[in-house]
C-alpha cells in the first residue's frame, strides 16, 4: 500500500491505482491526466451510507458535495449508491439534471444565488434549497408563488465554530460570508421571516463549519449548538425543525503526515452528541443530513504528468519540472496544500532525493509542492501526484491556454475515458471574430 489501500506496486516496480498500471495508463491515455478509481468513490459512498443510517435512523442522508469533483459520470455513481447530492450552481445542476439525477435528493446552496439560478432550482424541480439570507429568501418565496409553488427549504446557520483549519476553508465563525449568525440574533431573524412566507416550507437548519479538518471536536461541538438552536426556535416561535444538515469536512490523509479518519466512526460520535442534544433539549431526534465531499472523492484521484526537465541550483533547490501544473491543480499556489508524489516508473525505490514539484506555466507561483520527498527523476519519467481527486478537476482552469487533461475512470481491472482531454479547438469555441 502507498499512502491508500488502492494505490501499491507491481512487479515491475510501477505505481498501480486499482490494480492497473499507471506508467500504462500514461502510455495509452497520455498525460497530464486525473486517474479516478471508481471503486474507491463506491465505498466511501457506502460507507458513510451504512454509518449515517445505522447511527441516525432510516431516514438519514449522506449528500455528495459535488463541489469536490463535478461531472456527469460522477453523479451517475452517487445516484446508484443511493446518495443525494449538494450542489452550488446553475452549472453543477445542470450537469446533475444531464446525468438523470434525480431532482428530488438535489440540496441547492450558495451564497449569492441569482434569480436565474433560483428559477432553473424551482423549475427543475430541486427538492431543498438552502437559503443563505433575506434577500434570497424574499426572491426565492415571490418566485415560488409566482408558480403556484411552495418550495422546502433549509436556512444556512452560522455556529460559530472555529475548527482551526486553514483560513480559506473555514466558514462556520460568525465573520464568514455564509450564512446567518446564531450569535447576532441573525437567525432567529431570518427564521421568523421565513415562516411568514406563502411560497416557503421550512423544513430545517443547515450548518458547515469547514474543510478537511481531522478533529471531531468540532463537528460535535456544532452538533451541540445546532440542537440548541432548534430548541430556542421552538420555544420563541413553535416551530421544530424536522431536518438538520449538519454539513461536511472530515478530513482526507494527503501525505504520511495526515493521520487517517475512521469515517463510520467519527459519524458514530457525531450522532451520540445529536441524540443526546435532542434529549437534553426537549426537541423530537431530526432526521439527519451529511455532506461529505473531499472523503467521498480525494483519495480516489492520482494526477499523472510526464516530467520534461531537472533542473539542480547549487545551494538553492532543485526543480522537476512537468506537462501540467497550476492550471489542472491551483491547490498549492491557493493555500499551499500538501501533496505525496512520486515516480509511477520506480514507485518502489527510496524517496532519496528532494525538489520542488513546477509547472509549465510562466507563472513563478505555478507549483505542485516544494521540498517535496521523490526518487531521483529524469526526463520521460511519469510523476504521480497521489489523492487529487478532489478540487483538481473541478477548479482546473485554461491558464496560458493550455488545454484541461482527461478523466479516465478505472473500474473492476478495466480504464475508460470519463471526460475526453480538451483540445487547443475547444479553447477557441466560444471566440467570435468580427467579419
């Protein structure tokens, strides 16, 4: 096993991702290119199904934030586990609606929903909406009317958690762009508000803290707050709330470094802290909604590049250069996340050389990692960036026009192509030229 049960070595000493080859897949399907075990995203699927149910009750729903990794194959696999979905945009329903998913297990959130969006929500037939504020409130309850509508919704709560992750990825604290604070007596407000709606049926709260936190302190801590919040709304207002989604971000093991998570476990601990609350709080048990997103897809992933040049600086660093970068993975140059690599061809050998990982972009900041363990590399060489199934593909970008690399799935021994490589055609399709 490297770093994930699914990832190992063959005979020949090359890096396998689900038994397969990986120094093959490059030959065959070429690189750049996301490697995506199918099998892997089926068991966390499964996983986190079984544990949510056992520990919450029949009722009980994983969602896959499809934020992670979005794309019509994807949503196909979440429908068959029998998940539901959470999407951000009138892009990822649209590429949900494409896959046949069924609209009635979709959960819609953001911050800044447009009436575009909210319309081709409503009209789709999205089962929840999460609401992050008044404005949209009042939007969403005039265009539900509008259709002879009522439409159930979760309003976004603010704990105000701080779960000690990085900055960009916390958004459970009261000074966050999301949601409505508990403490300012914000959303007691705005539920009050959406009580009064004709076009409204509030089903529930909706809460998330943060993203790839390892600590399950927090997640009961927020468990603790959200019950306490429901009971305070029963008691100013008599309504109890019969849903609480208590969002996602469990953490994913990135590098040796990353201990693991017991993903049923930490849900069972969860769930003691929610039973409890509704005991404590005098409230009924709600049924329980989960999003988790990065556990469901990042260990699945493996990014394979070919390395073109090696470059050694004397007293400084030494530089590997590779046929992608930024533009297919922004993590490091976002928030300097960190990554395992290796090489494909020699997966076995000692990792007894250190360099920084670059890409080709003409960009300084366009970098994979640096100071990174590797075994001495040379042109030609594939290098496998391992766990990048999650926020790759999805925030990949045309950056100096280069073209996005392929998905290629690989499932039961056998790859395919899930997503086709861009070609320099695609980049210039929306470009209209004056005649």
């Amino acid at each position: 096993m490297i770093l994930h049960a699914h990832l190992d070595k063959n005979k020949e000493g090359h890096l396998t991702i689900g038994g397969m080859d990986a120094v093959e897949l490059a030959r065959e399907f070429g690189t750049p290119a996301y490697i995506i075990d199918e099998d892997v995203i089926r068991q966390n699927c499964r996983t986190y199904l079984t544990a949510a149910r056992k520990h919450f009750g029949a009722d009980a729903l994983p969602l896959y934030a499809s934020k992670a990794l979005s794309f019509t194959g994807v949503y196909k696999i979440v429908a068959e586990e029998g998940l539901g979905i959470d999407c951000v945009s009138g892009g990822e329903l649209y590429t949900a609606q494409n896959a046949g998913f069924p609209a009635e297990r979709i959960y819609f959130h953001g911050n800044n929903k447009t009436d575009a969006d909210l319309c081709q929500a409503l009209d789709m037939g999205v089962g929840t909406i999460v609401v992050d504020g008044d404005e949209e409130l009042e939007s969403l309850d005039a265009l539900a009317r509008a259709r002879g509508k009522v439409q159930k919704i979760l309003l976004r709560i603010t704990p105000g958690i701080d779960p000690h992750t990085h900055r960009a990825i916390v958004t459970g604290n009261v000074d966050s762009k999301f949601g409505n604070a508990i403490a300012t007596g914000q959303a007691l407000a705005i539920t009050q508000k959406a009580l009064a709606c004709k076009g409204i049926r509030l089903a529930g709260f909706h809460c998330h803290i943060g993203s790839q936190i390892f600590e399950i302190d927090p997640f009961r801590d927020a468990a603790g707050i959200m019950l306490r919040f429901i009971a305070d709304v029963k008691g100013a207002t008599g309504f109890e709330a019969k849903e609480l989604n208590l969002g996602g971000g469990l953490g994913v093991r990135y590098t040796e470094d990353d201990r693991g998570i017991d993903y049923a476990d930490a849900i069972r601990q969860i769930a003691e802290i929610v039973q409890n609350g509704a005991a404590q709080y005098g409230v009924a048990m709600p049924r329980v909604i989960l999003e988790p997103g990065r556990s469901l897809v990042a260990a699945a992933g493996v990014t394979l590049y070919t390395v073109g040049s090696v470059k050694e600086i004397p007293g400084f660093r030494n530089y590997v250069s590779i046929d992608g970068g930024m533009p297919d993975n922004p993590r490091y140059a976002l928030y300097q996340s960190q990554y395992t690599v290796l090489i494909a061809d020699r997966a076995g050998a000692p990792k007894d050389y250190r360099a920084t990982v670059a890409g080709r972009c003409c960009e300084s900041g366009d970098l994979i990692g640096e100071n990174m363990p590797i075994q001495k590399p040379q042109r030609g060489d594939i290098l496998a960036v391992l766990c990048t199934g999650a926020y790759n593909y999805s925030m990949a970008s045309n950056y100096n026009r280069i073209p996005r690399p392929p998905i290629v799935m690989v499932h039961e021994g056998k790859a395919r192509v899930a997503v086709r490589r861009e070609t320099y055609a695609d980049l210039v399709r929306c470009d209209l030229i004056e005649k």
